[in-house]
C-alpha cells in the first residue's frame, strides 16, 4: 500500500518494472502541503488554466471508488503523487499496456499509434471484474483493478461517462495545450492514446520503479 499526504490508503501492484496504485487518485492536497483547487462551477473549469480537481458531478461519495478528476495543469505541477511516486509517462502506459496484452509486445509499432484503439486485450487485461456497464467489465489479472471514472469536458465543464468509461492522464505533453492521456470503454478490449486539452478533468494513477 502508499499513503498520500490526505491520509487515503491506495491498495498497489507490482507488474513488470514498476508498482502502480491499483486505484484512482483522491488526494485534495499536493504533495508540498499546498491545497488543491476544488472548482465545481461549470464555467469556471472550462476557462483554467491552472491546477485544480473535482469529485465526478461534484459529489464526493463518488471519491470511494472513483478517485477524484484532475485537469493536466495539476498534473504538470509534479507533486500529485506521494514522494517517490509520480503519473506515468506517455512511454510507461505503454509499457504496461504491452506488458499485459495478449498479442502485442514492448516495443511494437502498435503501441505507438495515435488511433484511439490499440492493441488485442490490454484493457480487459486491466479492467475491474465489476463496475463496468453493459457487460463490459474486465478479467483484471494482474490487480490493476480499472475503473470507469468518467471526465469532465472542456466544452461546458459537464461530466460524462461515468460507469462507461475510463480516462487517465499521462506526464507528456503534446504541444501548448494538449496532454497524452490513456482510456478505456465498456465495449471494447483494447485500450486507447491520444491526446486531449489540458483542461479536461481525468483521472490518475501514479506508479514508481520498482
């Protein structure tokens, strides 16, 4: 297990190199003791950019089995994570991705295609047994224990998806306003990378060398 600063205890698996939090991020406070935004107003998530966070339709209880929504500005900060740990890279998610995959390997050229779609069944490799809608919960083998969180949208600050979808921030950046960031859905086995504006509101995972 790993504490955050908050005093929430995340459950953690070791697969491959690296231990990863086997649950989403719920801390309100980084790592330096500074609080966190917390911006439940629609509009005014929609024009930020600087860190902040949010519970999916602004209702805590959600936090239990969800974690918490972050925009990448908070991200960028660096003091997300617990020391020693830290949000994946864009190269580390697809490390696990390939880690876990029933075909492709580190390494293939499908790893490291912009499409939406990748891979044979990484997702539901890292998908929870439960909580996911419409049959597509995943076989989870390795504990990773995924979860669909939702996000929160730029376009209105509106929030979508919960229970059908998963959306997890990478470190890398592409460009002044996007981010790379990992998904996955109810209805399909492979896992997903792309890019989204830094103001979308994802969940997180952090990980560490093991």
């Amino acid at each position: 297990t790993v504490r955050d600063i908050d005093g929430h205890v995340y459950l953690t698996v070791i697969i491959g190199d690296y231990e990863w939090m086997a649950e989403n991020l719920k801390v309100s406070t980084y790592n330096n003791g500074t609080v966190i935004p917390l911006v439940a107003e629609n509009d005014k998530w929609t024009e930020l950019n600087t860190g902040a966070f949010c519970w999916y339709d602004n209702d805590e209880s959600n936090a239990q089995s969800y974690g918490a929504l972050y925009n990448w500005y908070a991200v960028e900060t660096g003091m997300l994570c617990p020391d020693g740990w830290r949000v994946p890279s864009d190269m580390e998610w697809n490390y696990l991705e390939a880690y876990v995959d029933s075909l492709y390997v580190e390494g293939d050229l499908e790893w490291y295609k912009p499409a939406l779609l990748r891979g044979y069944d990484a997702a539901k490799k890292l998908k929870a047994l439960s909580g996911w809608r419409s049959g597509g919960n995943g076989t989870d083998n390795y504990g990773f224990c995924a979860l669909p969180g939702g996000e929160r949208r730029v376009s209105d600050g509106t929030y979508f998806q919960l229970g059908g979808g998963g959306f997890w921030w990478s470190s890398a950046e592409e460009g002044p306003s996007e981010a790379w960031f990992r998904s996955m859905a109810y209805s399909f086995d492979q896992s997903a990378r792309n890019t989204h504006d830094k103001r979308f509101g994802f969940s997180v995972r952090c990980l560490r060398f093991e």
